[in-house]
C-alpha cells in the first residue's frame, strides 16, 4: 500500500511522516516515532493500554487511524514527565504501588491525567469511571485511587 505525507502534532511538536492510509494511531507512535510508552495489547479496543489523550480526551489508539488525527493536538505518556522528572500523577502510582507489571500504567495514567484537568479533587468513584475503559489483571484499583489522591496533594 502506498504511503501518504501526515503531519501529526504529538507532545506539543509537529511531526512529518510517510505513513500508509491504514496506520494506525498507536502503530505510527510506536514504529515510526519511537514512542514506545504507549502499549499494544489487545489491539480490538477492548483493554485501554494504548490510551492517548486526542484533543484532551482519551482515546485507544489501536483503533484510530493516524491519518485522521491530522488536526488535533496528541498527547502521549512520554509527555508526562518534565526534565526527567515524573509527573504527580506517575509519582503517585511509584509511590502508591498503582503499578505492578506497569504494562496497562501508561494507558491509565492518561486516562487519569485528563480526568484531572477537569476534576481536580476526583473522588474514588470518578477515578474508577474514568479508568472503566483500562482493565489491569495484576493490580488493586484501591493503589490507583491512593495514586490519584497522592497527585492531587501533591498538586496543592
């Protein structure tokens, strides 16, 4: 198949790529912009660990095609962290143990992290609604409750 010239604005920068009409949002991120942070897994949409924020909201990249993302601002975890620095919100889920393998982490991190932009102070029941889309098979939700709850005092 023949590739096409996207433009794609990821992490606050435009990026230039060849990619075929049929990429996939998280393939483009993953292979051709090395942005490995984001993860495949189920690949039909159905566990959330390719979750990306598109124009502020989280969406599964496994299912979006790269090439429709042209004119929206994406957001990928790699975004998170500043000057080798971890985000509130990923220091929380270190300190909290909301990670255990850490393969659906970054898919729930951005799902919480847009969650946060709009509900400062969310409570358990908002933080699990906002993470209903991520399924992790080795954690408790009660560590990623104390994750948020660690964020936000830290964001005070």
């Amino acid at each position: 198949m023949a590739k096409e010239l996207i433009a794609l604005r990821v992490n606050g920068q435009t990026r230039e790529l060849a990619a075929a009409p049929n990429a996939t949002l998280l393939d483009v991120l993953r292979e051709d912009l090395r942005l490995t942070g984001t993860k495949c897994a189920c690949d039909d949409a159905s566990c959330g660990a390719c979750t990306v924020l598109v124009d502020g909201r989280p969406m599964l990249s496994c299912v979006m095609l790269a090439a429709s993302c042209q004119d929206a601002e994406i957001q990928t975890i790699e975004s998170l962290a500043t000057q080798g620095e971890l985000a509130a919100l990923q220091e929380g889920f270190v300190r909290e143990g909301g990670a255990q393998c850490g393969f659906c982490t970054p898919g729930m991190i951005m799902s919480l992290h847009a969650l946060l932009a709009v509900e400062g102070q969310p409570s358990d029941e908002q933080v699990r609604a906002a993470i209903s889309g991520n399924i992790c098979r080795c954690t408790g939700y009660m560590q990623i409750c104390r994750a948020v709850r660690y964020a936000c005092q830290s964001l005070r």
